[in-house]
C-alpha cells in the first residue's frame, strides 16, 4: 500500500485534518503485523544476524543464587520429561514484557493518540498512550501487561512502563512493584523491527537488564482467536449447570 510521505502528512496535520500521533505512527510505519526473528521466520528469509542471547539478569547476590537453582530445577525437570508447573498452566498470559515476544505473532495497530499491540498467543492485548507523563509506580494498579505511556523522538517510539503483577515474571526473575519497563521501538528496515528493552528495579536488580528483540513483518497473517480452556469449568452433563472441578493436592 503507498504511504504518505511524512511532509504531506506534516502539513496535514497543521492543517487539522490528521491526528498527530496518528501521523507519526504511519509515518515510520510501526503499523503491522510481526513476528518474532528470528524465531518464527523461515530459515531461508533469515537475512539479518538476530539481536545478541538475552543476558542473566543483574540479581542482587541475595537474589542471584536463588534463582539459578530454580532454573535448574526447571531444566532438570524438563529433561526428565516432568515440567513442573507454570502460568501457562493456569492459562495465565504472558504479560510484560514477555508479550513481546510471545509464541505466535503480534499486530501493531495505531489510533487516535494511541498504539495497540495484540498478541496472539492468549489474545493478550497492551495499549500504549500517546499523552501524558510515565506513571510513578505506586499510582500504578498492577496489571498483567502494565500502565504504558510513550512519546515519538523521531521515529523512535519511547515507551514507559510500570505497574506489572508480581506474580507476571519473565524468566521466572523475581521483581518490586518498583520495576520499570522502558522500550524504545523503531524500524531498521522496512521489513524489520527492533525493540530495544530495559528494566530497572531499585529492589532487586543490581543495575539495567538490557536486551533487543527483533521482528520481521508479515502483513498478509491474519491473527486467530487463542482462548486457553484449563478444564476446571465443565457443564454439568444432566443439567448444563456451570460447575468448578476441584482438583486434589
């Protein structure tokens, strides 16, 4: 589809007839659908070194050693065919920031003063704001995907995020109501996309956690419906009454 150039659409909006942030969103064409390079890309579109290996996280050494015994843990039980279980079995999503990089492909749609990304694996949905100021953190509610508010500098998108559920941990890392997820989203080419990620947590990180994820874009993929059904719920055969399956320790 021919896009506006970025003059056109500058002078459209002096003129009123384009929202602003809706302009700057088209502009570096963030808008799309993605996925996950290059994990979800076949090898043979493989055009680009991939971003470096996610580090260990900068854990506090009260928390550091803690933490690699469960990965242990969790691996060993892997291997033995036995995992042990996690949010996925409670059908609980991803949350930030692992939506970013979720199994399945995510949609960047913008709107007036507004970026939506829907992910869809478990049809998780963040919304990002295009006005105000970052949030301090204990005026954010926790959720599972945060309070995001961002601003454009060029056409990179700044994003500020705060306010994630405790139990919403990526790579099982331990975090405050304190932790901060910054993002600075852009285009490296036409067909790539680079999330650049940082998170700060006074309580538990010794300094910044940095890594980049890189997308590639596939905009003729429609997204699927992902409902995850646990089970526990179950129509009672004889009545079609709802009823809870309780499960014995």
């Amino acid at each position: 589809m021919h896009k506006t150039s970025s003059k056109l659409l500058t002078a459209l909006a002096l003129a009123g007839l384009v929202v602003p942030a809706l302009q700057a969103a088209e502009a570096v064409g963030i808008d799309g659908k993605w996925f996950a390079y290059p994990g979800q890309v076949d090898p043979q579109e493989r055009t680009l070194e991939p971003p470096a290996p996610i580090p260990d996280p900068p854990l506090k050494p009260e928390f550091l050693e803690d933490w690699r015994t469960l990965r242990a843990t969790l691996a060993a039980a892997d291997a033995r065919g036995e995992p042990i279980a996690s949010g996925y079995t409670q059908c609980i999503p991803d949350g930030m920031p692992a939506m970013m990089q979720g199994m399945f492909p995510m949609e960047v749609m913008a709107s007036r003063g507004q970026i939506t990304i829907i992910q869809e694996a478990y049809s998780q949905v963040r919304r990002i704001y295009l006005a105000g100021e970052p949030l301090a953190w204990e005026d954010a509610e926790p959720r599972f995907w945060g309070h995001s508010v961002a601003k454009w500098e060029d056409e990179t998108l700044v994003v500020d995020t705060v306010g994630i559920k405790d139990y919403v941990m990526f790579r099982n890392v331990p975090h405050s109501p304190a932790m901060r997820i910054s993002e600075r989203i852009y285009l490296l080419d036409t067909n790539h996309m680079i999330d650049e990620v940082t998170v700060t947590d006074p309580e538990y990180l010794t300094g910044p956690w940095q890594w980049s994820w890189m997308y590639t874009r596939r905009d003729d993929y429609k997204l699927y419906e992902y409902v995850c059904e646990n089970n526990r719920e179950f129509a009672d055969p004889e009545t079609g009454e709802a009823r809870l399956r309780l499960f014995n320790e």
